[in-house]
C-alpha cells in the first residue's frame, strides 16, 4: 500500500510547497540541496516532525548507508531514527554513484525505511544526476525558497511554524536576511512545542529562548525601542550586554538612526518611495529598507530627528570616553530613545560634551 506522507507535511507547514517537489513513497526519503549549512538543519528540523518527532541519527562519512541494505542502522541507532546523511560538495560525485547502487539494487525501500534525508552542502549545479534518482525511487528535493518581493529566506521558515503574527513579526525582524540565526531556535520550538500551541509563545519567551541558544544579536535592542517600551529597553539591553556584547557594537546598530531621520526630511518634502531608496542607497524592495521606510512614515521627522540626535551623542561618548562609562551611557541613552518613539520627550538633553575631532 503507497503511503503519502506529503499531505502531512503540506498540513502542518502551510506555503512551504513551493519549496520541494512532492513524491509518493512507501518509506520517507528527501534530498535537501543548498550551500548553506542552516537550511540543512531546518530541513532536518522539519523531517523529524513530518515523521512524528523521531530521533536523528547521522551516518558518518566512509560508512554511507552501507549497513542499511541489510536493515540495520549505525552507531547504535534504532528502526525509529530519521537517518541523516550530509554529504560535502566534493563527495557528491561518490555518494552519487552509491545511491545509484542501492536504486539499481532494489535496497532504496530499505535504506530509508522510517526515514532518509540527504543533505548536500553544495550549489545545486553539482546535483542533478542525484536529484533525478531521488526523485524516480519517489523522494522529495527540497531547495532553498525564492522569496516573492518584499519578503525574505526568514519569512518563508516562519510560515513553517504556527508563532503568533507579534512572534514571527519579532523573529523577521531580528533576523533580517541572516535567517541563520533564527534557525536553532525555529528547530528547537518545531520539535519541542505542538504546532497547535506555538502561537502561545510569546516575544519575551522568545527573547529569552535567543539568549539561551547563544544568539546574543545587537540588534535584539532595536524591537522595544521601536515599541516606545523604556522598560523592556533597558532589561533587554542588560541581557545582550551580560551575553558579552561591546557596548559599541549596540552602538553601531542604532547609527542607523541617522538614515531614518534622513528618510523622514525626505518624506515630509514630498518625496516618493522610489526617491527616498536612492537617496539611501538601498533596493526599493529590500526588507532593510521597507522597515525603515515605514518606521520614518510613522514617526514623523521630530521623532526621526531626536533619534538620531541620540544615537549620535552614544557613538561620540562611547568613542571618546568623555562621559560615564561604556555600558552605564548605552543603558541611559536606549531607554530614552524608547521614550522619543513614544511621545514622552520633547528634546534630547546633551550628556556629551563635543570635543576636537568628536
């Protein structure tokens, strides 16, 4: 009886199927193609829940799937293991010719019985014969997704997941293009927390669950700021900074400050869209852009302005050393821009004194 274990998968992970080519097998098997390492832990995140949340077992390069063909797994793993097979770009010619084997054989069935997913660190041009052999003993290749305009890679993984809109509008925003940094965390949530209660898990359990994972990113800053929240501000810029992050790297984060003022002055001189990205420097439809474009439209050139005012007092006195200590000007300065955005200032205070060559 041919089993179909893509239904499953379009339920689950709603708009990713665009991203591989569905196949109808008797046991599970996926070839997931891309020079990035991230998307290859994803991809494995989302075939261990496809197959009901079972363990990974990784087959050791020298040793690929050759014990299978008698029906038995490596290293003490058991017939409930998703078997992992990466395969580097110079090994792809070999474990072609492998699989190819187990094809001819007849030992496909087996080899990826429960489950086989196979994932090549290369640019796709290296795989087309393998790509064409999973897909005849009725596998799935899955590739990196093309996100349609204004959208991005980070996008595209957040619509595999049921995070609430707050939760997932937090994670595009932290992880801009560099959706690798989210990828733990959306692997850890996939397999950790039904889908069904995902859309419980709040900005602040996901703040916290970044810094566990280590992704101690700068820019986590940025979101209760934009928020108007002085509070969460400062306790999320204590956290980054116990993380071990330099107070100037936080610094260098909100420069851009600097263009959305800029953005605003143009905004409120009637500039179009299209205008204000080239004045920039930045693609029209870049998610970079977009952010600060609607951030500029809805804060209006006063706040833009004293923003920018703000961070340049940061980048001055944490160069210059001329006021208070690194961490003690950046823990005043973060909460205060939270109070512009917010409406409850209406001038910056000077706390650093310009110097020669400030």
């Amino acid at each position: 009886m041919v089993l179909c274990r893509c239904r499953l998968f379009a339920e689950l992970y709603a708009n990713s199927g665009a991203w591989c080519e569905k196949g109808f097998l008797m046991t599970f098997l996926r070839l997931v193609v891309d020079k990035d390492a991230s998307f290859g832990v994803f991809q494995e995140a989302l075939a261990r829940v496809e197959l009901g949340g079972v363990p990974a077992h990784y087959v050791r390069d020298g040793e690929p799937l050759a014990a299978c063909r008698e029906g038995t797994l490596l290293d003490g793993g058991d017939s409930s293991s998703l078997i992992v097979r990466r395969v580097p770009a110079d090994d792809v010619k070999r474990f072609s010719q492998f699989f190819g084997g187990l094809v001819e054989g007849g030992d496909v069935a087996r080899a990826a019985d429960p489950g086989l997913l196979i994932v090549c660190e290369c640019p796709r041009t290296s795989t087309r014969k393998l790509e064409k052999m999973v897909r005849d003993a009725g596998g799935d290749v899955v590739v990196m997704p093309k996100p349609a305009r204004g959208r991005s890679v980070a996008d595209e993984l957040l619509d595999c997941t049921g995070l609430s809109v707050d939760a997932k509008r937090f994670l595009r925003g932290y992880a801009g293009e560099d959706f690798q940094v989210i990828v733990p965390v959306l692997s850890q949530i996939m397999l950790g927390v039904e889908r069904g209660d995902q859309h419980r898990i709040s900005v602040d359990n996901l703040t916290g669950r970044l810094l566990r994972e280590g992704s101690l990113k700068p820019w986590l800053v940025e979101e209760p700021i934009f928020r108007g929240d002085g509070a969460e501000a400062l306790r999320v810029c204590r956290r980054v900074l116990s993380g071990g992050v330099h107070p100037l790297a936080v610094a260098k984060i909100l420069e851009k400050m600097g263009p959305l003022s800029r953005a605003a002055s143009l905004l409120q001189v009637g500039c179009e869209r299209r205008e204000v990205a080239q004045a920039l420097g930045l693609d029209v439809s870049s998610y970079q852009f977009r952010v600060l474009f609607d951030r500029a439209r809805a804060l209006g050139v006063a706040k833009c302005r004293m923003l920018s005012d703000v961070s340049s007092q940061l980048s001055r006195g944490l160069k210059s050393s001329t006021v208070f200590g690194g961490e003690e000007l950046l823990l005043l300065l973060v909460p205060l821009m939270a109070d512009v955005v917010a409406g409850r200032v209406c001038r910056v205070p000077r706390f650093v004194r310009d110097l020669p060559g400030n």
